[in-house]
C-alpha cells in the first residue's frame, strides 16, 4: 500500500529547502538506520546544508570545500566535539550519538553556524524550494508531525496514516 503525508509549507521570504518535516511515530517504534550521505560542508564562509537531519547513530562526514582553514565544533549537551583545525579539501567523519537539535559552528569564522538534526525517526523530508514536500510509503499508524525551521516556532500535529488514504497537511508561517 502506498501512504503519503504531504502539503505545502510557506514560509514567507526565508528559505524553505531549510525546513524538514518530520514524522515520529507514536503508537509504533520505528527501525532506525544511519542516514547515507550525511555531509555538512564549508563552503563560502558557511555552512550547507544549514540544517542537516540525520537518524540517531548516524555518522555526519564534515567537508571543507573552502580555501580557509577552518575548526568546526559543538557545545551542545551530549554531543560536545571539536575536530580541530582542519584544511583545505579535508573530510572528517563524526558520529552523532545523541537525538535532538546540535548547534555547530566554526571557532575560526564566528558568523558560520549550522544545526544538525538528530532524529530517533527514518520519517523525514526537507522541503523544496518551491515549499512543497512529500513523505511516500509510511508504514499505517499515528504520528507527531513537526515541521522545523531555524527562522520560526516548530509546528506540532499529530497525524494519523491508514490504509491508502493520502494526507494533505498545509502549514503556513508568516
């Protein structure tokens, strides 16, 4: 069967590519994978994608793709690292053990900043330039749905998938 959560997020004249929406289950738990291809990159004097969402357990490799120097780092509660000044064209992988929002940073250009999403969900999406989203092929059950971006309040919902109905949910930031 096929399920879809999916709709429209307007969010006025900031970005939309950087909200996600997310769907945690709530009457099932779900099976957690690392995300593939989790890459923060430096590029510019700044940070891209600026919110990453990755599964629990995944491992973000940090790229830096400028021609600076650069020492990426977080504070934040239980998930504290600093990988150190690293150059040019160098990769380096660090391993997210801790669910919620990580707030990254470069010591070395103050204005770089970044958010790594960590999710104890596989239901994510991140919404396209044009606002729209979609979520194919969820499993039937009931859901929170948060849709999250840095510039506005998270919206909360809940949700319920059955059978093969298709779900449209619109959110609307001013």
């Amino acid at each position: 069967m096929k399920h879809y959560e999916g709709g429209h997020a307007e969010m006025g004249a900031n970005d939309p590519s950087q909200g996600i929406v997310i769907l945690q289950p709530t009457s099932f738990t779900p099976s957690l994978k690392p995300t593939q291809n989790a890459v923060l990159t430096q590029k510019g004097m700044n940070f891209f994608p600026r919110v990453l969402p990755v599964t629990k357990g995944s491992t973000v490799y940090i790229l830096n793709e400028d021609k600076e120097y650069h020492n990426v780092f977080s504070r934040t509660p239980g998930a504290t690292f600093n990988i150190g000044r690293r150059p040019p064209g160098h990769l380096y992988p660090q391993k997210i053990k801790k669910s919620g929002l990580i707030r990254v940073f470069c010591d070395i250009h103050e204005q770089m900043n970044a958010i790594i999403l960590s999710l104890e969900t596989p239901y994510f999406v991140r919404v396209g330039k044009d606002n729209s989203y979609t979520l194919p092929n969820l499993p039937d059950g009931k859901y929170k749905m948060v849709v999250y971006h840095p510039e506005y309040p998270a919206h909360e919902e809940d949700v319920e998938i059955s059978g093969s109905q298709i779900v449209t949910k619109d959110i609307h930031w001013k």
